[in-house]
C-alpha cells in the first residue's frame, strides 16, 4: 500500500461469517498502535445471508468512516465471488486477499445462473497483488471452523506496521477465556499462511 | 478512558453520562442498541413499549413527574408517536425529555427515507445532530440541558452512518443521579382543552424565539475560517464526507439543525465566497438559508436522495464524472434471505401454492415477497396488514372472498395489529389474519416484547396470550397451527378462507436463533442422488443449504441434475422432505 495520510480497507462476505467482529479487533489494535481509526457498516435487513461490508479508515486524522469509490487499499473479501462486487472501490494498485470458500447465492441454488468460477483468474489479471487464503480450511486445522475470520486478520497483519504482539493483546480481550487460545493459533496459521 | 464506541453505544453512553435513568423505546434499525446499551448500566429504568407512541407517552409521563427521560426511536417511529409529539411541545417537559430520531438514509433497512428534520421545524421542537460516536455523547447531554434549560423537547437526529460507525469515543464520570421527582398539578400548563393549548401556543412561540437567540452562540455551531473562496454549510455526517475530500475549505458546522443561527449565517456567509449548502435527503437547511436571502448552491448539484459519501461531494462540487476504465465482471445478487429452519418458510410456501393475496407487514417474513416464495404481495407500515386486508377484502366483496390474508408478526401484532383486528371483528370482515408468533421480535435481533414473558432488564414479567386477546377482541373463529406442519397449515388456512367472517390463525414456533427457546437442531437432512428426479419442488421453499447440482443426462432419462443439501447448513426442519414426492430427501 502506498504511503498517504488515511489509509481504507474493505472487508466484505456474507452475514454469519464474523465480519464485523473482525473488523472491530482490526480497529482496536489500530486505536492501541495509537491511530485514529473509524469503521462503518450497516447492519442488514434479516439476521444473515446478506451482502455484509465494513469500511475501516485509519490514519493520524480520519474524518470520514466511509470511503469513497475508487480509494480503498486493500480488499479482503471473506468469500470469493464477494470480491467482484466491489472493484469499483478499490485503488488501481489495491491489495486483495480472497477467501476460498464459495457460498451460494439463491439464484446460483436455484440453478439460474452459475457460480463465476474464474473469480480469482479475473483479479490477477486486473490486479497486481492478489492473494488467496483457504481461511476455512484452515481454520478447521486449527480446530474450530467459526476462526476463518481471525485467520484473514492474520493474513492482513502482516500487511499492516502492527506489532503481532499488539495484535494478540487485541484478540485475547476479544473472546472469551476458552476461545482465546483457538483463535490465537489461526491468526498465527493466518500470517504464516 | 479511551475505548472504540458505535454512534448507539456512545448515545447510550451519553445518557447514562448525564444522570439520566429512565428510557422508554421501540426497536427499530438503525436505533436498536442504543436501548439495549443503555439497559445494561446499573440502576436505569428502561422498557420496550409495544409501539413508539406508548414510548414517548411514557417518557413525557416520567418528565412531567420531574425526571430527565429520553424515547428512543427510529424514524418511521416518530410517525406513530406523532399524535403525543406535537402537543407535549406545547406543554412542555417539567423535568426533561429528550426523543432520539434515528434515520436511515439510503433506507439500509426501511420502507421509506423520510427527513425527520422536518418535524423539528414541524413540531416546532428544537434537534441536535451528531457527526460521529464523540459528538452523539456529548449532544445527549446537551440535549438534556437544553430541554431543562427551556422546558421543551428536545429531538437528537442520528443516521444509519452515526449510529452503526465506530470511532474513537473519551469516557467521562457520569453525573450522579438527582431524584427531582414528586407530583406537581398545573392544569394550565398540561391540560391541553382548546382554551389552555390556545396560550400554550404562544408560549411555544415565544421559547422558539428564544432558541433562535440561543442557537446564535450555541457552542456546537462552528465557524472553521480556512480559504475564503468556499464555505460549506452542512451537519451530522455529511461534514465528516466534506473533510475528507474538501480539508482547506471553510465550514460552517450546525450542531442545532433547528432553529437556525441567522445572524452566525450572514457572518460565515459575509467571510466566504461561494456557499454549498450540504445534507442527505431534503434540502432542509438549504431553503431556510435560501429564504435569508443568502445566495447558496445545494439540491441543484447534490442528490436529493440516498446517504452521501465523500466521493459524491466531491464530484458534485468539481462536477466530475465517475471513474472509468473499472474492471467488471457480473456477479448474481445476494439478497438476505429466510434462515435455514426459519418457522416463516413453511407458511409463505403455502400462502403461495394457495395463489391468495397477501397483505404483508414489517418483519422478517417480509422478505418472503423474494422469489421463490413470492408469498407476500405488499407491506407499507407496522400493522398495516390488518387494516389493509380488511379494506380489499370489503372492496373486493365476493371477488375477494376466500383470497384475503393479512399476515402480521406477533412483535408487530403488539405494536399496531390489535386496533385493527378489532375492526375486523366489529366491521364484519370476510379476510383472514395470520399472526406468526416466533415468540420474539426477530428482525431487529431478539428483542422482548409483552409476548415473551420478560423485560429488557430481564426480570419476569406477563406473557400476552394471544388467542385470549384476539378472543376478546371479538374474533370468534382462531386456529393455531405449527408452520412446519405444511398440510395441516395448508389444510387449516383452506378452513378458514372459506369461513364467513373474519377468522384468526396463529402461526406458531419460535425463531430458529431464538436462544431461550433451546431448539435442538435436527439431523441434517440429505438428498439420496439416486431416487431424486431433478424435479426441482424443493428448491421451491428457497431454503439455503439447497441447491441445484447439473449432471450429465443419462440415456433414457429426463433427468438433468439433482438437488443437494449443504450439511453445514441444514438443521433439519422436515420441510424439503414434506415437499418430495419421490421419497427422496432423508
């Protein structure tokens, strides 16, 4: 990411996948490493299934907790064909990390349309840095599926200036006692990957 | 104490901050968490009402007493509390009152974008309005001085965008509380017959007049003095949008959106060149500034409509296109559907195979007008299904009979369906009313209503019974059935439809992600690949974890792909299985 003064990301996926919490630990160790950071999202119509997106803005002053189109850095879509939707709000030069898993979308269920399966082709032709992370197998190997989240945030750890240990400190207050250990080990699994 | 803080918590927050223990609120998106924040600080009194009306009601109730209350909304909300609304600005608040309005530009989760600014200016009630989490906490406060200051109410206006960002919030001490209550008589002051409102009425003149002057030096409308050449006018979010794109620009920064500072406005617009009014939604600043006699440019090159962001200032003030040359690639949509399990498919999918007319109403199940359920044919407001259906039905007479249903939510039934059915009953109408009881208010995320046996403090409390009420209202003909029973819900609802008279069923199981109800998840089901005939009825109920799998047609077969179920996702409802004809769901 190139050098300026506010920084955005987006983290986009589908309701259920634990987007919000990760962009709210993002945050916390943002505000630790002494930025100012704000985030924004809209909480959906029913309670999942839905697109979902959460914009975090960083910097020493950040007014607006929304980017503009054509401004976000670095992109992690928590699901695959969730990264297509939104190119239109990414910098030429962004960052993208994309999750493995598919989810169906009803119109694919249904059998009406296909699941675009050269996702991945398409962004490496358009975009320099594209990753993808099977963060849902991974977060099975570290033994519990609902940590697919935390392994993404250790996969954009390491693009980020803060320390891992700030990170931790973040995630250990984040989860309960006996879920924080589980989750330390996939964002460790996250920044190796 | 600095800690990371979403618009509602830090309003939350604020009130508690400011001595403040006594809430009343309905839930609504975007205001939800700011009652249920506030409910968890020790010592608040808080409820959900059953509607906003009986919300503000009570908060007025609690000031006239001597407290400081605030009502808690959003902004179709203030719409049915708009009866109490206008005439408590009348007699004004003994103690304090303080009502929070939270709008939903872009209508993120609602069925209409209105402006609740204008029921300041309507009301006749001043507003504050936030830019961020920091602002919303400190506003409430000075919300609550205002209110005490000129015993008036005092609206505070959030956005989508206020209430669900995150920013950086500094904690104070809270005050301690101050009990001011007793039982004071001014029949004057609250006796609103026409020959005392007729006094009050110049009062409110008079206290609006006396807002105007203290707006003029109110601390939270800034004057930031940078390069002359442009000066924005704006408030709440849209100015955090203008600093982004627009640092060096001068700003004239509304804290109080009504009434405004005349004289602070001919000041800014005495020290700058050209002026951009900017908000969301109605140009509500624009024309009282327009009508000043201040030249101003706003709605002539800003959206009337949706949330701005910063991008959308920017390219409006240098009138440029959007950006071009985006890679693109089409992608299906992904709209937000029904839960797997979810007790509302089951009767959506038979409201459909019925072919009737649904009036539909606000909840969850209204998503169910999607395809492939399609079983949901309007919604307009909370408990309009009722008097809707009753209405077709009369106008519709014999062409209408037995193909009216209005279906309601039991949240939503409390809230403004009890009225209506008894008008139904006392109006001798031929529709029927299905209540789907999953024994919480769902959408807005598990909130308890007079239905589900306890309050927002947790304690015990009455558990409403329906068929008791809808019995007493007149309703003689009432069914309960288990909406995942499809043929005995179909079978009864066929009952009843054909049925003289208004009749009532009551859809009844508890919301699948209803954590008190303890619903043990089933076994998942599965799709044995070798009796499925593709035929394709399941993929009917649009549940999630079923989906179409294409395969090579084998010869001799019609066959062109079959159905599979995700494991992960299914929790065994039965109603795939009820569905196929062939047997082949397990």
């Amino acid at each position: 990411m190139k050098d300026k003064d506010v920084k955005s990301i987006l983290l986009a996926g589908v309701g259920g996948q634990g987007i919000l919490r990760a962009s709210d630990i993002m945050c916390m160790a943002m505000m630790e490493a002494g930025l100012d950071v704000k985030k924004s999202e809209v909480h959906g119509m029913a309670q999942r299934g839905g697109c979902v997106t959460s914009h975090v803005r960083y910097g020493s002053k950040v007014y607006s907790p929304l980017a503009k189109l054509g401004s976000i850095d670095l992109l992690v879509a928590f699901e695959k064909m969730e990264t297509l939707r939104y190119l239109n709000y990414l910098t030429k030069d962004a960052t993208i990390i994309v999750n493995a898993e598919e989810i169906y979308p009803p119109a694919v269920n249904s059998g009406e349309v296909p699941y675009p399966k050269d996702a991945i082709s398409f962004l490496k032709s358009n975009y320099k840095q594209v990753r993808e992370i099977d963060a849902t197998a991974l977060a099975k190997q570290s033994g519990n599926i609902k940590t697919a989240n935390v392994v993404l945030l250790g996969a954009i750890s390491t693009l980020l200036h803060m320390t891992a240990s700030i990170w931790e400190d973040v995630i250990k207050k984040a989860f309960p006692e006996k879920l924080a250990k589980v989750n330390l080990t996939a964002f460790q699994m996250g920044r190796d990957a | 104490m600095k800690i990371l803080m979403s618009g509602n918590e830090a309003i939350a927050r604020g009130v508690y901050e400011a001595g403040v223990r006594f809430a009343a609120a309905y839930p609504g998106t975007p205001s939800t968490e700011i009652m249920e924040e506030y409910s968890k600080y020790e010592g608040v009194y808080a409820e959900w009402s059953p509607n906003e009306k009986v919300a503000l009601e009570v908060a007025i109730g609690a000031a006239l007493a001597g407290e400081k209350a605030i009502a808690i909304m959003k902004h179709v909300g203030v719409n049915v509390a708009a009866d109490p609304l206008f005439t408590v600005s009348y007699t004004g608040t003994n103690g304090a009152l303080v009502i929070i309005t939270a709008d939903d530009p872009s209508l993120h989760s609602s069925q209409n974008e209105q402006d609740n600014r204008n029921y300041a200016r309507f009301a006749k009630i001043p507003m504050l309005e936030p830019a961020d989490p920091q602002e919303a906490k400190e506003f409430i406060k000075l919300a609550f001085e205002i209110s005490e200051k000129f015993d008036t109410p005092v609206f505070l206006r959030s956005t989508t965008r206020v209430s669900h960002s995150k920013a950086v919030v500094s904690l104070e001490d809270p005050l301690p509380y101050q009990d001011k209550t007793n039982i004071t008589y001014n029949s004057a002051k609250f006796v609103m017959v026409p020959a005392n409102a007729r006094i009050r009425r110049v009062e409110v003149e008079k206290r609006m007049q006396n807002l105007k002057e203290f707006a003029e030096s109110f601390s939270e409308n800034k004057m930031e003095i940078n390069n002359p050449d442009v000066g924005i006018i704006t408030a709440g979010m849209p100015y955090n949008y203008a600093k982004d794109v627009f640092p060096d620009y001068s700003y004239l920064k509304l804290g109080m959106v009504y009434p405004l500072p005349e004289k602070l406005i001919r000041n800014f617009a005495d020290k700058v060149k050209n002026i951009y009014v900017i908000e969301e939604l109605d140009p509500f600043l624009e024309e009282q500034i327009k009508a000043m006699g201040i030249k101003v440019i706003g709605k002539e090159i800003f959206p009337y409509t949706n949330e701005f962001d910063p991008g959308i200032i920017q390219n409006a003030i240098n009138k440029l296109d959007k950006p071009e040359n985006i890679p693109a690639k089409s992608i299906p949509p992904r709209p937000p559907n029904l839960c797997p399990g979810c007790p509302h498919r089951g009767l959506f999918y038979t409201l459909n195979k019925l072919k009737l007319f649904v009036t539909g109403d606000i909840g969850c199940y209204t998503l169910s007008y999607m395809k492939p359920l399609e079983g949901l044919h309007s919604c307009i407001c909370m408990g309009a299904s009722i008097g809707m259906a009753h209405g077709m039905s009369k106008a519709l007479k014999e062409k209408g009979k037995g193909k009216i249903v209005g279906v309601i939510g039991d949240s939503t039934f409390i809230h403004s369906g009890i009225t209506p059915l008894l008008n139904m009953a006392y109006n001798k109408s031929n529709a029927v009313i299905i209540i789907c009881d999953n024994s919480t208010t769902a959408m807005t995320g598990m909130q308890e209503h007079p239905g589900t046996g306890y309050t927002i403090l947790g304690e015990k409390a009455i558990q409403l019974d329906l068929k008791v009420l809808v019995s007493a209202l007149g309703i003689q003909n009432i069914r309960v059935v288990d909406p995942y029973d499809l043929k005995n819900t179909r079978t009864v609802i066929k009952e009843e439809l054909a049925k003289d008279g208004p009749s009532v069923v009551i859809s009844k199981r508890p919301c699948v992600l209803f954590k008190r109800a303890k619903l043990q998840p089933q076994k998942p089901l599965q799709v044995d690949p070798d009796k499925c005939t593709g035929c394709k009825v399941c993929l009917g109920l649009g549940c999630p974890p079923i989906s179409w799998k294409k395969m090579e047609k084998i010869e001799g077969s019609k066959r062109e792909g079959i159905s599979v179920i995700d494991e992960n996702l299914c929790n065994g409802c039965g109603l795939c299985l009820q569905v196929c004809k062939f047997n082949a769901i397990y």
